[in-house]
C-alpha cells in the first residue's frame, strides 16, 4: 500500500495540464529588479499560450541586459549559448525569475530521489 501511494504521488508531480503558464515579463533597461540577482517586487507577469518562458542575458561593450518574457515556441528547459549571449526557455510558472532556469528540473529530481528513499 505504500508503494502504491508513493508511486500515485510521483505519477502527480510528472502529471502536466496543458494550458498557459505565466511568465515575468521585463528587461533590465527599465527595470533593475529585472536583472541578476532577480527580485519579483514590481515586475508584471504574462499569461503565455505558447506555454514557455525565455531568460535572455546580453553582454555588449561592459553592459549587460536581461530580458525575461514569454517564449514564441518551444518545450523544454535549456539553454543556448551565442557570442555575448545567453538564451534560456523553461516550461513552469514564471521560472524565469531565476538565476538559474533549470531549478525546476533540479527540483523534480530531488523530489524524486527523496520520495524513493524514504518509500
């Protein structure tokens, strides 16, 4: 019986509903919460319907712009890499706003482990 729960628990946490996830919407041209590190005060969120969010981090000539919007496409955690750039997209509620957008995924993968060691 508890395994059975343990693993009725675990099939919920993977389980996704398919409908617009919110994203933080800014750029730190005007807004400095919207930089690194993030702070959440003030800055708007955006119901996205294609269901992603981008975290993009521009270095030109010693200044650095942050933007964090809604993605156009897409269905995974990752990030790419271009000369002075950096783009991430993530798939949950304004993951985003982090300094490090695959958190999510970190955090499924703890939950996981723990749920199997302590079932």
């Amino acid at each position: 019986m508890k395994l059975v729960l343990c693993l009725a628990t675990l099939c919920m946490m993977m389980y996704e509903v398919e409908s617009a996830i919110t994203c933080y919407s800014c750029t730190s041209l005007t807004s400095s919460n919207c930089g690194d590190p993030f702070n959440s005060a003030g800055v708007t969120t955006s119901s996205c319907s294609a269901n992603i969010c981008l975290k993009t981090k521009l270095e030109v000539t010693g200044a650095t712009l942050i933007t964090r919007s809604c993605g156009i496409s897409g269905s995974s955690d990752s990030c790419s890499s271009v000369s002075g750039g950096t783009a991430c997209s993530c798939t949950k509620d304004n993951c985003n706003g982090s300094s490090f957008v695959m958190a999510s995924a970190v955090s499924t993968v703890a939950a996981l482990v723990a749920a199997l060691y302590f079932c």
